[in-house]
C-alpha cells in the first residue's frame, strides 16, 4: 500500500488550501477571539469572528500548523463565513461526526461543501484533531458569543 | 543474519506485523519499548502460581508474592549498583519518582531565595515539579544552556550552579537532542556548593550500564516501560540518608509502623513510600525485563546502538532539507534522532511515515521549553533499540525519501 493512501489524506483542494490559506490574518472590528492548542504537538490556532444580525459576518484564523490543520482552518473559513450562528453550529457538529467517519445527511454535506473532503481524515485516527482544532475554536467562539445580540 | 542484537528479535513477536500494508519497523522505543516474551511469561506465571497480595498475611501465596517482589528489588538494586536495596522505591513511573522527590525533599530543602537549576533539555517532568516547588518556595528556576551542537554547555552549567543552587536536576540522556549529559561531573559541581543531584535515568537506564554510586547522584529516576518491562512501573533511588530525611509522599497501608488515632509512624525504608497495594506484577515484569538486558548485556546493547547510529545518522544527513537536532558526529549521539524536513511539518511527516510501516513520533516531545529554544513547534523523531535492524534504518531513510517525494509533487 505504501504512499499511496496518502492521496486520499492529501487531495489537491487541500493541498491548496495547506498552501494558499484563504482568510489568514488578523480581524479587526472581532466580536471575539478564541485561541486552542493541539496539546500534542503544539500547533496553536486563533480563530476571530464578527457576528452582525445573527450571522458569521467575517471570519478569520491565524497560527501555525502541520497540513491538515491549516488547511482545515482555510476551508473552514470559506464555508461558514455568511452562515447564521446556529446553522454554523450544526454544521460544526456536521464536520465532527464526518471526520470520526460518521455518515451526515446530504444537506449537511452540500453545505460542507469542498470542507467535506477533509472527512477522509477519519481513516487517519491520529490526525483528527488536527483537522478538528480550529472548527472547536470557532464552537468555543459561537458558545461565548453566538447569543450576544449586539449589532 | 540482520535479526537485531543477538538474534532478538524472535522474542518479540509483536514486530512482526504488517501495518498499513507494510513490515512495521517500530521506531518509537524512546516512548516506550515492546516487551519480550520472556518478561510477558514471567507476568502470566506470576498471575497463574504465586498471585497475592504482599507483605500482609501468613499464608503462603502471600510469602510467595512478596519474596518475589523483594526479589526484584535486589535485582534493581545490583542493576544500577545501588549499595543497599532500601535505596530502591517503586514508583508508577519516571514522572511519579520525580514528582515525589520534588513535593517531598524539595519543599524540605529549598527555600526562599535559593536556586533549582534545570536544562533546556529537559522533558516536562523535570521541569514542571520544579516550577511547583520555586513557586511554592519562592525560589529560582534556573536553565543550564545547550551548546550549537545541543549538547549541555558545561561553562553554562557552571555559571548556573552557585552557592545559593539547592536541587540540580539532569536528564541523563535527553530524549530529543539525543545526548548523554556528564552527570558525574555535575553532581560533582553541584556538591561542591552543596546542592543535591538528582538525575532522570528514563532514556538511559535501558540503554547503558548506569552505576548509580560511581556518578554520585543523590536521586535518580526511571520507567521500567522504556526498558522493555510494562508500564505502570518505575523506580525511585535515592541516598539512604536522604531517603531517611525525606517524607513520604502518600499515605495509607504498608508503609505505616503504627497507627494510632490522631496520628501515626512511618515503617523503615523503602516501604515507607510505597503506600498501598503496590504494582507486584510490574516489579516482576521488571525483574525478568532486567534479567533479559543483563543475558544480552549492556555493553552489547549500547555498543550495537552506537553501531546502528553510525549507520543511520550519516544517512539522514545527506537527505536534502532534513535537519537533524543534537550532535551531527555519531559518537555523541544516541538512537534518539530528532529531525525536521524542510517545508513539512512533522506531522505530515509522521502520517506518510506510517503508511510506509515506520512508526516514529512526531510532536513536541514533552519537552515545550526546548522546542522554544530550539525555535520549532514540533519535531519528528525516530528512536532506536536494540532489537531494531540496520535493514530497518535503510527503510526509515529510504520512506523520509519517498516521503519528501510525494509532498514535492504535492505542494509544488
Ligand atoms: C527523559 C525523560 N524523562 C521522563 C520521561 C517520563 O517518563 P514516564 O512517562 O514513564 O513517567 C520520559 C518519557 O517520555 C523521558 O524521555
């Protein structure tokens, strides 16, 4: 087997991503900032976010991480920035039970979108928190501030 | 022919297995190490013949349990060359004995004002017990510096150490930058301003021939788990005098004299820190693992380490992009190869490894400080034993290759 399974772990979008990270630096104007650890190896990501009317208004993420975390991050930002805080909260719980290797409904997955093919992780136990770290940031984030109604 | 130390390799079946598709070539042995069959055996025979519980009770099951547990103990003891056996306390593992020595004779020794003097080296628990002590104690946490090479700096150390240092506390080996620190020429800086030494034997004791007395450590430290033995098992040495002065750590049955209501004695040593059931199986599991190393000897284990590490670091080296952490010259180095690639994170690295059947490890270590010292986040690290094959050193370093390989066509 060999290198070969990598391919599914490695897809180009990915690789793009990992690459290319879209949406990486600071937010100013933030409603709030969350910062977690991958205990493990010490990769640290910081994910803002600026809530307005009940939805994602931006979204940002700066740190430092192996592949699958940055690229994880990068994608992340793409697919929920404009989501309504709590349809971006199922979608967070969506991409969690996709990359423990659960099946989600084809809504979900559409919304998911290019995200979704990081769910090939699941057959990569030692790396799912890498793919989880900055989609937990952004939960942690919507906990604390998801329900602030400041405009 | 290529079958590890003395044909080995045959008494752990666990390394022949395929994984993801390929031989497992298993690299990780500074984490922990995989357990021959003869330690397995004398784990089983121990639970099928003489299992119960030690030092309580007439019967004889109970007189068996504990001569053997006792037994191990000597085995310990002549192992490291300790001069009594009531130096020796079983502990969980390396941390625990660490843990204890820092809550029980640092909180004694050290007070306000005086110095801890630690590495840059140093994994997490020899460094965070030690922060709970200056805290508590108002002292000084103070870090021996690291040449280019990543060796100890010796001028370093003896700048550090001064007249106000209390506790001196080493690595023996490092499980990163793959040194052995001269711990005898410590202890003896230390003394001479009267602080005591203490050293982390977990990366060495399975490696080398350690003589607690020669190198005059006041306590050392290490996990029967990285010396072929099973987890759940470690060892505490201490001076006998100093294991005198110290107090026990946990409190409960066994290690009482006697028990009145309001308060109680402590029995002689070494039980007084071994508080409850202790781990009896692992104590024998450690014996016949030291019954192992002692048959192949170790000299012979060290020396077909060194062998092993000549072999595999001059080929890391000439791999573009790799950078290897700790001493590029092979006979300063261990079989702990901590090492980066270029634009990969170690991760990455890790994952391709293992689709190629090499286990190594990949993350910071244990060992945050130095990370920043050595200003990466993580590293990936592959650490030799003796059972490990020169053919498998060719296949770590032809799947560093290939691994490069796929990422440049990758990304680029
Ligand atoms: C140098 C060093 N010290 C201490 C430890 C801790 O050992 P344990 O986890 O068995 O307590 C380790 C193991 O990772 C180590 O490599």
């Amino acid at each position: 087997m060999g290198l070969a399974k990598l391919n599914q772990l490695y897809r180009e979008v990915i690789l793009d991503h990992a690459q290319h990270p879209r949406n990486r630096g600071e937010l100013t104007n933030a409603s709030g900032v969350v910062e977690l650890r991958n205990p493990t190896c010490g990769d640290v990501i910081n994910v803002a976010a600026q809530l307005k009317d009940g939805k994602i208004a931006a979204l940002k993420f700066t740190g430092s991480g192996c592949t699958i975390s940055q690229a994880s991050a990068s994608l992340m930002t793409t697919v929920l920035v404009n989501q309504p805080v709590q349809r971006a909260r199922e979608l967070i719980m969506a991409f969690s039970h996709l990359i423990s290797g659960e099946t989600i409904s084809d809504q979900d997955d559409d919304d998911l979108g290019d995200a979704a093919l990081v769910g090939s992780v699941a057959e990569f136990p030692a790396r799912i928190k890498c793919a989880a770290l900055a989609w937990h940031a952004l939960d942690e984030l919507l906990d604390q501030k998801g329900d602030d109604h400041h405009d | 022919m290529d079958k590890g130390l003395n044909e080995s390799r045959k008494d752990f079946p666990i390394l022949d297995q395929q994984v993801n598709g390929e031989p497992l070539v298993y690299l990780d042995n500074a984490a922990t190490t995989q357990k021959p069959n003869q330690v397995l055996t004398a784990i089983l025979n121990y639970y099928q013949a003489d299992n119960a519980n030690v030092h309580r009770g007439v019967h004889t099951l109970a007189e068996r349990a504990t001569d053997r547990y006792e037994a191990a103990r000597d085995k310990v003891a002549a192992f490291i060359n300790a001069a009594s056996r009531k130096s020796i306390v079983y502990t969980r593992s390396t941390t625990e004995a660490l843990n204890w020595v820092a809550a029980s004779f640092g909180n004694l020794v050290v007070n306000e004002g005086d110095e801890i003097v630690i590495s840059q080296l140093e994994h997490h628990s020899n460094i965070v017990p030690w922060q709970q002590v200056a805290q508590k104690r108002h002292a000084t946490l103070k870090y021996i510096d690291l040449t280019k090479d990543g060796e100890l700096d010796m001028a370093s150390a003896k700048r550090q150490i001064t007249d106000k240092t209390k506790i001196v506390s080493i690595a023996h080996a490092a499980n990163v930058m793959g040194v052995v620190n001269p711990i005898k020429e410590l202890a003896a800086i230390a003394h001479q301003h009267g602080a005591y030494m203490i050293a982390d034997g977990a990366q060495a004791v399975p490696h080398m021939k350690v003589d607690v007395q020669d190198l005059d450590v006041d306590f050392y430290a290490f996990s029967g788990h990285k010396m072929l033995a099973p987890t759940g098992i470690g060892v505490l040495y201490g001076k006998q005098d100093l294991l005198e002065m110290m107090p026990p750590a946990q409190f409960g049955g066994e290690m009482i004299d006697f028990v009145h209501h309001q308060d109680a004695s402590w029995t002689q040593l070494p039980w007084k820190f071994e508080a409850g059931t202790p781990n009896i199986s692992g104590a024998i599991g450690l014996a016949s693992a030291i019954d192992y190393l002692n048959q192949l000897g170790m000299a012979n284990v060290q020396a077909y380490e060194r062998e092993i590490v000549a072999y595999t670091l001059p080929k890391l080296l000439s791999i573009d992009g790799l950078t290897l952490y700790g001493p590029s010259d092979p006979n300063k180095h261990t079989g702990v190869m901590a090492f980066n690639l270029a634009g990969l994170h170690p991760h990455d690295v890790a994952t391709g490894l293992d689709m190629e059947g090499v286990a190594v490890r990949a993350g910071h270590h244990c060992a945050q400080p130095l990370m920043d010292y050595l200003n990466v986040t993580a590293t990936a690290r592959a650490s030799f034993y003796f059972y490990n094959t020169f053919a498998e050193a060719d296949k770590l370093v032809e799947a560093i290759t290939a691994v490069k390989e796929f990422f440049a066509d990758g990304i680029s």
